[in-house]
C-alpha cells in the first residue's frame, strides 16, 4: 500500500490513536516527516532541500490534524435519541385529538398499553372486562390534519359466532350492537377495578380479583383465559408489571404480596429426564415400560406463562393496596392502610425496610429509585429514596378529587397524574401506625412537612410533575364530566393516550414533535416493526 493511500486511510484516525503507544497498536504510523508540527519549511536554509521536502509533503501529503487526545463519545443510539424528543420537553405545545366514534373505543378504560402499531384497551369491569385491539401507527400524519393513523379494532360480533346473531339483529353500526370481547370470570366485591389489571408487553393481560383468589392470563383477541395462576388465600387486591413485563407482583387481602415470574408466547422449557427406579422382578399385572413418544413428551413441555409464586412477602397487617416493581432496582415496593410502604428484595424476597408514612393509597417506583406515595385523604404526594430517605412532599390544595391513575415517564425523571371528581380510595384513619413506632414515624413526617409545597390542581386534569422536587410544571385541564380513568404512554413518550368516563378516547401530541421523530427515525435507522435496538 502506497504511503498516499495511506495517508488517506488516516482521515478516520485523525483522534486519539494518531499518536504514541495507540497509533503503534492501531497500525496508524507514518512517516515522521507527515506529521503536523514535526517540519517548518521556513527554517530550512538549503534551497535544494526545501524543495524536496516540499515535493515530498506534495506527493505524499500529511497527517490530519489531531483533534482528540481521549477516545470520542459513541453516538447515542435511536433510543436515546428519542429520549430527547418527548412530551415532558415541551408540554405547551400538546394539542388533543379525539378519536371518532367513541362507541367502538371500548371506553371508559381502566387501563391501556400503547405500542407502535396497535393500542389495547381494557374497559372497567375488571376482572369480568371487555377486550379491544385497536390498529394504529404513531408519528405518521394521516393527510387530515392528525399525526397519526388509527382504525377500530374488531367487534365480537365480526367472530364466527356473530354471523348468526347478525341474521336476526342486523347490521352492528349502532353503538349499542358494537360489543368487544369479555372475559369470562367471577369477579369479588368492593375492589378498585384499576389497581388489578395490567397488560405485558405481549399485549396479552393479566387481571386480579377474581373470587377463587387467583390471576389469570387473558388473550387480546377473543378475551380467552390463557392461564390461571393460584397462590392467595384471598382475593388480589392490586397487581403491577414490571417495566420489560418479565415480573408480576400482585397483593391479597391476606397482607401477602406474591412475586411472579412472567414468560413470553412460546417459551419452551426443557425437562430433564427423570431417574430410572431400581429394576424390579417384573409382575403380570406390572405395567409395560414408558414409550420413547411418551418420554419425548415428558423431556420436553411447555412451560407455564406465569411461574411461581417466585417469593411470597410479608409485613403488611392489612390489606395490601398497591404495588410496583423494579428489576434494576431489585426491588418490590408495596403499601397498605394499616403498614404504610414496604419494602422486599427482588431476589431474595427478604424484608428491606418500612417507609413510615400515615397513608399511602398509590405506589410507584421510578427507574432512578424513587418512590411516589400518594395520600387520599390529605391530598399529599411524597417521595423517597430507596433507602427511605424523604425528599419532597406536595399538597394539592385546594383539591376536591382524587387521583384515579399515574404514570411515570421512560427517564424516571416524570410522572403523569390523573386527576377525577371523586375518590377511588377507601379512607381510614391510621394514627394507630404512628402510634405503633412514635419516634422513628413522627421524625419523618415532621421533615416531611417542612419541606412541603401546596399547589392549586383543578378537576379533572392530567398534571405533569417532577419527580425531584413534585413540582407540577404544567397541567392539561379537560372539561365537566371528563374524569380521568386511564392514562398510557407509549414506548417513546411521544403521544400520550386519555380515556375519560364521559367514553372519550383521545391522543395528546405534538405534531411538531412527531414530525421531529419521523426525521430522526429516518436519519438513524428504522424499520415498519418499530424502532432499530442498537
């Protein structure tokens, strides 16, 4: 290879690895003379040699300058890309759109998952609900003025079933006829319909509260009972997903919180042979040895979706009312009326520690270990460190509702809070928990208190807040009769979707901000089954 070819070569090593042990190990040397900084022509007095330097340097040419001394930052993935590009950056600039035809949204929603090519929505009457798969692709304008594309998802009586009733009550265009699939269940009394329904990643969903004590694995399409799983003596009373869906936590009225271990569609797991017994004298009425097709289907079966129960935790002595999980973290975070938050390792399932709050109706964890309580009855957000720590306490006043559903942002950074008219809690009065440990729980509340800001919160509406300092840095006011009951994001946080108890169903975006995410989707990488994993 010619040193000018080289030299060329040399335009990508123009960083760290131009000079010294780097450059050697890298195959990156060159002729001493190419080198910035190593020959002034002007210091040379022989003319004869001034101009072969000059034709060499000519020929040859030279080494780029060096702009690097340490190795230069990668280039951030799509991902990261897009965490720049999200709602939380820019709140002002959201716009709704409402979707047409509220009758076919299978509205009002007790929760949603939005992924990049379909929504899932499942409606209030947990665990006995009904089921739609709606079609729909984000930050893409439709030509009509709206960012994205949506169509209905299929209505039970599209089925093979539906053919016939379709002879003797006509067409289903009515809202009244369009119906989406229901589970079949039994479901137990006085339990928030919210809390025991959550969807994996799958878009399959798992809901709670059923009277035989179990959680149970319901298909999108059809609402058919995949699985049951049984590990309660009481009825799950609240139940969380984990972030990538890989974990279950669900919580009884037995004071237990139970750890689930959730499986993808169509994991197969291998058994290992069992042992022989010892040989035996064989009998005429013994019976004949196992088949290899028969041993073949022992060696190999399909394992269970939901596996466990993993680890079963206590220290609750009431009902246990919410839950989260955190793989990063190796947490479990769980709270109830009468033992405040607790919380277990997520590998050993031992007892961590207890978060001495007087109430705490809502639990969430963020992916940068912190801990949001929500209070009922005194209106109060506040935050902790995974060791306890308190480090920011919010009051909502004046504030005649109650919160119905949170959801925290991909960063950790945020959270979404919906707002509604009327409480979804039961209240009590705990002051037995404060009196149980006087010192240890009252110290808290005190720096609690001290630290506590009010904020003006109107209802319903859909508060942005910072989960450093519980700040609501920005609100979306609905209208009357337009309570929250739903909230989801998707995987990118750039279209955040409502569902309403008026059956709204609508999409809050900036269309600015989708056309942002197209280009950056096209600059670095993207394909029609979403975004490109680095």
């Amino acid at each position: 290879m010619s040193m000018h070819c080289r030299l060329i070569m040399d335009t990508s090593f123009c960083r760290y690895k131009q000079r010294g042990k780097d450059a050697v190990m890298a195959n990156n040397v060159f002729f001493y003379i190419t080198y910035e900084g190593t020959v002034d022509i002007d210091k040379i007095a022989d003319p004869v040699q001034r101009r072969a330097m000059q034709d060499q340097i000519a020929y040859f040419g030279q080494t780029p300058s060096q702009l690097l001394t340490v190795p230069h930052m990668k280039r951030k993935s799509l991902r990261d890309v897009l965490q720049l590009q999200t709602i939380f950056r820019n709140p002002s600039e959201l716009k709704s759109y409402v979707l047409p035809n509220p009758e076919r949204c299978n509205v009002p929603a007790s929760t949603m998952l939005v992924s990049n090519d379909s929504i899932v929505v499942v409606d209030i009457n947990v665990p006995a609900a009904h089921v739609a798969l709606h079609q729909w692709q984000p930050n893409t304008p439709d030509g009509q003025g709206t960012p994205f594309l949506f169509h209905h998802g299929r209505n039970a009586a599209s089925s093979t079933g539906g053919a016939f009733m379709r002879m003797f009550k006509g067409s289903t265009s009515s809202g009244e006829d369009y119906e989406f699939p229901r589970a079949i269940a039994f479901a137990a009394s006085a339990i928030r319909s919210s809390a025991i329904v959550a969807v994996t990643c799958d878009k399959d969903i798992i809901t709670g509260g059923h009277a035989d004590c179990s959680v149970k694995l319901i298909s999108p399409d059809g609402a058919r009972t995949i699985e049951s799983a049984s590990g309660h003596l009481a009825p799950v009373t609240c139940l969380a997903l984990s972030p990538d869906s890989n974990y279950l936590v669900t919580g009884s009225r037995d004071t237990t919180v139970i750890l689930w271990r959730i499986h993808q569609a169509g994991f197969i797991h291998k058994k290992n042979p069992p042992e022989p017994p010892p040989a035996t004298p064989r009998t005429p009425h013994s019976p004949l040895p196992t088949s290899p097709s028969s041993m073949s289907i022992l060696l190999e079966t399909r394992k269970c979706r939901i596996e466990g129960p993993m680890h079963v935790l206590r220290g609750h002595l009431g009902e246990v009312i919410s839950c989260a999980v955190g793989p990063d973290l190796g947490l479990v975070v769980s709270s109830s009326n009468m033992s405040g938050v607790v919380l277990h390792s997520l590998r050993t399932g031992r007892l961590i520690r207890k978060i001495h709050v007087a109430e705490a109706h809502a639990v969430s964890l963020s992916s940068q270990g912190i801990i949001l309580v929500w209070s009922e009855s005194k209106k109060r957000l506040s935050s902790f460190t995974v060791n306890g720590v308190p480090i920011a306490t919010s009051v909502l006043s004046p504030f005649s509702g109650g919160v119905s559903c949170i959801e925290i942002s991909m960063d950790g950074h945020f959270a979404l809070i919906g707002t509604c008219s009327s409480s979804n809690y039961k209240c009590e009065d705990n002051t037995e928990v404060a009196d149980r440990e006087p010192n240890k729980s009252s110290r808290k509340v005190d720096i609690s208190e001290q630290t506590e800001i009010r904020q003006s919160v109107n209802v319903p509406s859909i508060c942005f807040v910072d989960l450093h300092k519980l700040k609501v840095f920005h609100t979306l006011e609905l209208g009357k009769g337009q309570d929250i009951t739903a909230i989801a994001l998707n995987e990118e946080n750039t279209n955040l979707l409502v569902s309403t108890a008026d059956k709204g169903l609508m999409v809050f975006t900036d269309p600015a901000l989708s056309l942002k995410v197209v280009d950056q989707m096209l600059r670095l990488g993207w394909e029609g089954d979403g975004l490109l994993q680095s």
